[in-house]
C-alpha cells in the first residue's frame, strides 16, 4: 500500500533500538508517506535530530531546546495532523506516561492530545517487559485501543535473552500499512452497537441485573468509531468510561431497548449486540418500596421479557449485517449455534462466561465467531482486540 499523502509522526524514545527507527522512516519515505519526528530527550543521546531531519525532509521536535529552530512546528498541530501515531521505540517509562496520562513532555503531550490511531512498538529489557507494573500499562493501553507491534524475542543489547526486542522495521511499516488501511474500511457505515446490562425493576429501589460492565460493547463501539462508522451506542446499566465520538441513546430494561431497536436497526447496515439483556422481569412493579415481612418467604413471580435480537432479526434486510452475542455457561457452541438460527443472526460471538479472563466485567475475552458457514474460536486478547476481530470478519 503506497501512503502518499499520509501524515505520520513518529515518537522516537530514548533505546538503544532508536537506531532501527531511522530504517522506518527511510522505508516510510520510499512509501510516500510524510513523516514529523517527535524525539524525547533521552532519544537524543542514541541518534541526533539530524538524522531524522534528513530522513523525513522535516523539523524535528526535540525537548533539548539546543536547536530553536526544531521548533517552529507546535506539538498540538502535530497531534491534529497525525493519520498515525507511532512510537518505534517505546520504552517502558513512555508506556507507563501514555497508561497514566501523564504529559511532561513534547512526546507524551503530543500523544496525550492527539485523536489518530496509535501504535507502538515496545523496546525493552525482558524483566522490564515483564514486570506487572509494564503489564499492567500495556492491557490499560490495549483496552483504550492502543495498538502494539512486537515486542519479539531475541538476544537484547543488554545481553539478555528473551522478550522485548523492537519489532523489525519492515513489519512496523506493515503494520503502519494495515492500519492506515483499516482506519478508513467502515467509512460511510452506519453501525449499532447495544452494551451494559438491562435492569428490571421490581419495586422503586430494587431491580434484578447482571455484571455487565459495558466493556465489550464500548470497545467494539470504539473500533467502529476508528475505523470510520458513524456509530450509535444502545447502553443500558455500565460501569466502563463511556466513549465519545459516538452517539448515545440510553435505555433502562429489555423493554426499552425493544423500543429503541425497533426504530433504529432499520437505518443501520451493521447491528451487534453485546448488551446482556434480562430473559425474565418481575411481573409487576410495585408503587411503593415492597416491605419486609418477618419469617414469611418472599414469591417474585417472573414474566419473560421479548427477545429483541429475534424480533429485530425478522425483518433484517438482505443487505444488513446483524451480529448477537451468546453467554454460555455450558454446551457453549450448541446453545450459540442455536441462538444463531433462531435470532436470524449472520454472526454469533460466543462467549464461555466461565473461564477466568473471559465475560463479564474483564479486560480480555475468549471468543468464537460462528457463522452459517463455520466457526473460528480466537485466543485470549483485549476486548478492543476481539472488536476488531469481530469487525474484520463482517468487512470479510
Ligand atoms: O459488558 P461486559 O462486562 O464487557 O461483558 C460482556 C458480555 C459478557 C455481556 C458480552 O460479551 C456478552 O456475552 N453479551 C451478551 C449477553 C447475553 O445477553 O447473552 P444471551 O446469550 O443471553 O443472549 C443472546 C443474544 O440475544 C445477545 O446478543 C443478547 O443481546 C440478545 N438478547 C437476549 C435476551 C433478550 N431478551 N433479547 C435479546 O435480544
């Protein structure tokens, strides 16, 4: 893919990897792609600013303050001019700045404010890679769509041998590539995505629920929204932070979203339905706060909700791409096979709630994509990761 006329910027951190960062932006160039090189200090002391200001024809920004003229260009016209962030090497402490949101820097405030896609490619020493607090930066910056090219395993500066080495310069162009590629493959789609859990209220105060967090269907909300949808966002009941850059329209129990269903999916090209929705309400709700009464067993009597992925499902057009979910808890390919035909779905994410990392309330998920015509089970990853799996395969 040619990249002529996209704008890339480039973070530079300070690694011994910062050399091979040259090579991406000689192999960014050869692309036509225009290149503005953002170096924190530390990257300075591996290679000079002159290097990259021959490679990309531009000024490069540095924090050194030794050569006023860098900086002539302003941190926010870059973070706005970005079509891709990238920062080829990232060490460790950026990962940790950008997980906090941390800006003491041009890099990190650059990164901080910008709205374009980013990727980095992590350089480090195996037991900094490992370390929890490393870790546990890369899943917070995984689940806000944060996209990572390696790090592989090999032989480290240090000596050292294991993971943390920076991905090959030929495979970050790539990845540059399939980015650029993607950011643009729903423009022009109206997308729906439904998340949260519904709440079926038996009296004023009370309510029977789930654990849905809303993850699963924001990250899929987010993707949608980076890769050009103009996306509307169901929610019922959600702890996550809501995303923005989509619209939203919020419901309380199964009954509201029917309504709302009934009146958006005919506009849309593509529906997902992540929300979990209540099977079953209480048959009635009552005026007042239901008091208690010593020793006598309280009877709630459930009526059975609609299913709205069915109801909607009949009157899916030829051209509508409609996705549910299936949470299982055994027989998961069965009971998701099943739901498959019976909500007229073209595709049925199926999740085993049960295994530790997958379902309700986590960062991660296990999924299987099933289709009339097979199933394709993926491994454990970030929700934002399954959403752009999930979406790959309805682009097909
Ligand atoms: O929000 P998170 O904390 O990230 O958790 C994610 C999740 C576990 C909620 C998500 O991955 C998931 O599995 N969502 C579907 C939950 C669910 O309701 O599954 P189900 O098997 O009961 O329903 C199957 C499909 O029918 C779903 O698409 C559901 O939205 C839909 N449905 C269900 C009942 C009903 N009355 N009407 C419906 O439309």
């Amino acid at each position: 893919m040619e990249l002529t006329g996209k704008h890339i910027v480039l973070g530079v951190t300070g690694g011994i990897a910062a050399y091979k960062s040259a090579e991406v932006v000689s192999r960014l160039r050869h692309l036509g792609a225009d290149v503005h090189v953002i170096m924190t200090r530390n990257a300075t002391e591996f290679v000079t600013p002159l290097t990259f200001r021959t490679l990309t024809a531009n000024p490069v920004v540095t924090d050194t303050f030794a050569e006023p003229e860098e900086w002539n260009v302003e941190h926010v016209a870059l973070a706005k001019l970005a079509d891709i962030f990238v920062i080829a090497p990232a060490t460790a402490n950026i990962l940790a700045k950008m997980a906090n949101g941390f800006a003491d820097d041009m890099l990190s405030t650059t990164v901080l404010a910008t709205k374009a896609p980013v990727l980095v490619a992590p350089a480090m020493n195996t037991g900094m890679w490992t370390a929890k607090a490393t870790q546990q930066n890369v899943s917070v910056l995984k689940n806000r769509g944060v996209l990572f090219a390696g790090p592989e395993s090999g032989m480290l500066a240090c000596g050292d041998e294991g993971k943390g080495r920076m991905s090959e310069p030929a495979d970050i162009v790539r990845k540059i590539q399939e980015i650029l590629g993607r950011t643009e493959d729903l423009a022009g789609k109206k997308l729906l995505v439904t998340a949260g859990s519904t709440r079926e209220r038996l009296d004023p105060v009370r309510f029977l629920t789930n654990d849905s967090s809303g993850k699963m269907g924001f990250a899929i909300a987010e993707a949608a929204r980076d890769r050009g949808a103009e996306v509307t966002l169901v929610k019922g009941n959600t702890t996550a932070p809501v995303p923005d850059g989509v619209r939203i329209i919020e419901i309380e129990s199964a009954r509201d979203l029917l309504d709302v269903m009934k009146k958006e999916a005919p506009k849309q090209d593509i529906v997902i339905q992540a929300a979990a929705v209540a099977d079953y309400r209480p048959a009635a709700c009552a005026k007042t706060k239901i008091k208690k009464k010593d020793g006598e067993p309280m009877v709630i009597r459930l009526t059975e909700n609609p299913d709205i992925a069915k109801t909607i499902g009949e009157k899916k057009k030829a051209s509508q791409v409609f996705v549910g979910f299936a949470a299982e808890t055994d027989h998961v390919a069965a009971h998701a096979q099943e739901k498959l035909i019976k909500k007229n779905l073209d595709m049925i994410v199926a999740n085993d709630v049960t295994k530790p990392g997958a379902g309700f309330n986590t960062d991660t998920n296990i999924v299987t994509l099933i289709t009339k015509e097979g199933s394709e089970a993926l491994p454990i990853m970030s929700k934002r990761e399954v959403a752009d799996a999930i979406l790959d395969r309805i682009i097909g």
